[in-house]
C-alpha cells in the first residue's frame, strides 16, 4: 500500500546556468550543492548530459557526480540523463560500473534518447533515430551490466564477445531509469525492459494531463513483459524556488530569471510580450509553463506542499519529488530555498512531527488535571520544607 510518507525527495540539475557569468564557479557552486543537499537530507541529485545550446554546461554526468560523491557521504546520484545514441554501448556500460564501485553502489543510471537538437546535428545523428537507437544501446547495455557476454552489431555500433569487466557494487545490480515526458514513448520502453520511469514533464499542462495515462501505459507494459509496476521507482520533476514570502522569492530570482527566458525563446525565435519584465516572466512561468521546465512554484513552503498533493491526487502516489534547479538566485538565497523545504516541506510528507503535535495536544486537552498536579505538587514540597503551606500564616 502506497503512502506519503514514503516519498523522497531530491533534486534535478541540466543544470541551467545563465550565460553570463564564469562557467568554472557555475560547476563548482553545483558541487556546493550537492553537498548542501546532503547535509539537509536530501535522498537523490541527478545531473544531466548536454552539448550545446549555453546554458547546459555538464557534457560529463559521470565526471560530475564522480567529484560531487568525493565530497558527500549519503546522497545517491543519478545520471540525469545518458544520452544513449550518443555513445558506444560497451563504454557506457564500462563507465556507469566504475561509478557505481567508485560511489559503492549511490549511483542510478538515468538514461534517454538525447534532448538538444543542437547536440545530434553536430554528432551527424538524425533526430528520427535517436529513440531507436536508444532502445538497441539498452537491448546491448542491461546485459552487460548483468555480466553477460553480448553479441550485437546495429547500423551505428558492433559488440564481439564484449563484456563488463567491472561488476556492480550491489551483486542485484544498478537502478535502471528511462526518461519520458509527453508521449508514452518512454513508458513504453521502461516497462518492456522492466525499468524505472522518470517524468521529467509532471508540472507542464500537457505533462500533468498524460502523468496518470503514462503510468497505465507503463503498469500495462510491464505486466506484458513479466515486470512489476512499482510506484517507489517513479520520480516526477517540478520547478521550485523557496522563500518565507512570495515576495521574497520574487526578489530574489528577479534579477537573473530573464536569462532562463531567453534559452528558451532564442531558440525558438520568439520573443513574448511577458518576456521583458521579471513579473512577467514569473507570472508565465507559475501559471504556465517556460519551454520545457514546467509550471514552477516560486513562492512559500505550504506552496510546494498544495502542489506536491496535487501530484500525489494526479498520480495516485510516486516515489520521488525531484526539484527542477534552476541557477536564479544568489548563492545564499539557493540554499535557503533548499532549506525551507528540508524543514518545513519534506516533514509533511514524511509525517516526522505527528508524535510532537499529539504530545503537545494532550498537555492541551488536559491541561487542568496536570497544571492542577504540579501546583499540588509544589505546594507539598513547600510544605514539606517549611511545615505549613505559604500563606497559611496568621
């Protein structure tokens, strides 16, 4: 039986950079960050994989989250995503299992066709074939993660007699996670390989309207294929930015908010009338979406609350609640963000207080029987003591 109080919680980076600040404190503030998120409690970060385009600058995860596990002791880490057609299956399978000895076993392998138009041009790859071709690379990868010896030649790699060398840290393997957004392609290719689903469009309009679809698309595949359908593995992104006022919030994105705008219109050839004023800009992104991150909560702690049971009464319930992260905000107003929501968010869920608050409601509700006792109780330690009770003197 599902429960709330059985969701994690962690945090998504691309990551989003503005384009106009030093890109080496940009990776260095990113690694800040997963250490912050480990001290808070935070149970997962997952960086991505891009090429091009700016404001995407990691085109390593694995370097990333090689540097970022040096430095953190519980956090697990996703790969956020491997792009799949961009590399020979042999050497992602190589890579993903010395991270995996490296971290002792904190890694999950996210996995995706590959995003950035941009990126497949360069590569010579067309865009019509990079979901095929995702498929073949985990036909070939999950065996070999499984030590299998795997023979397999497509039109864009050959295996002979490959194998992983390197076994996983846990002898039942790596957690496995395909991407998906809109369209059920990616549940579809989850629960044929028996994977686990991560939505990266939960909070955009059309993303929240197919999350339930997608996920009986994914139960219905999955039971077709012999694998179980487990709501735990299911990790859903939105985009939040934490303060204790909306005002507040909005201060402290406003400066820098336009920079996220104009990715994405740039590459469109767009330029809206909302995106010339940080107001607009927020009121767009809250309301609708911006590009592809999705409707963002940029406000209060009880905000993020009223729209994680939004995404649990969509879903039916989920594993993980990952925060998109947008680089928006100075640095101490980044991590305060985070704060707010390890301290005031995640314990709703997690039901942390609930012994508290009925202790403090039972003082309430019987307060006159134990204020009646301390007060007799002090009165016969003062008679005790003096041998009359104070005041009784003639």
């Amino acid at each position: 039986m599902w429960s709330a109080a059985s969701i994690r919680f962690g945090a998504f980076l691309a990551p989003y950079h503005p384009l106009n600040a030093d890109p080496a404190l940009q990776l260095r503030r990113d690694i800040d960050l997963m250490q912050h998120l480990d001290h808070l409690g935070f149970d997962e970060a997952w960086m991505g994989e891009h090429h091009s385009t700016g404001a995407e600058i990691v085109p390593a995860p694995d370097v990333f989250i090689a540097a970022a596990a040096e430095r953190t002791e519980r956090i697990r880490f996703g790969t956020g995503v491997v792009s799949l057609p961009y590399h020979h299956p042999l050497i992602t399978a190589d890579r993903i299992t010395q991270l995996d000895l490296q971290t002792r076993g904190r890694v999950i392998f996210g996995t995706g066709p590959g995003k950035i138009p941009l990126d497949a041009h360069m590569m010579g790859i067309n865009p019509i074939d990079q979901r095929r071709r995702q498929g073949e690379a985990l036909e070939a990868i999950l065996p070999l993660l499984r030590g299998e010896v795997v023979n397999m030649e497509t039109d864009w790699f050959t295996l002979r007699d490959a194998r992983a060398q390197l076994p996983t840290y846990d002898p039942a393997g790596i957690e496995v996670v395909t991407a998906s957004t809109v369209s059920p392609n990616g549940s579809v290719l989850a629960g044929t390989h028996g994977l686990s689903l991560l939505s990266l469009a939960a909070s955009s309009p059309t993303g929240f309207d197919a999350l339930d679809r997608n996920w009986g698309v994914y139960e219905k595949i999955s039971a077709e294929h012999g694998h179980i359908a487990d709501r735990s593995t299911w990790r859903l992104v939105n985009p939040m930015f934490l303060a204790e006022t909306r005002g507040e919030a909005e201060r402290a994105v406003s400066r820098r908010i336009g920079s996220m705008a104009a990715y994405v219109n740039r590459q469109t050839g767009e330029n809206p009338d909302w995106a010339q004023t940080p107001a607009g800009i927020i009121d767009q992104w809250r309301n609708d979406t911006l590009g592809e991150f999705g409707q963002a909560i940029i406000g209060t702690p009880d905000e993020a609350i009223a729209q994680l049971e939004r995404l649990i009464e969509k879903t039916g319930g989920f594993g993980t609640l990952l925060i998109l992260h947008v680089d928006m905000a100075d640095w101490e107003d980044t991590k305060r963000s985070y704060e707010l929501f390890a301290a005031e968010v995640i314990p709703h869920f997690k039901h942390r207080n609930v012994g508290r608050q009925a202790s403090l409601q039972f003082a309430e509700d019987n307060r006159d029987h134990l204020i009646g006792g301390l007060i007799g109780a002090l009165t016969k330690a003062h008679t005790d003591y003096y041998g009359q009770p104070e005041g009784a003197q003639a």
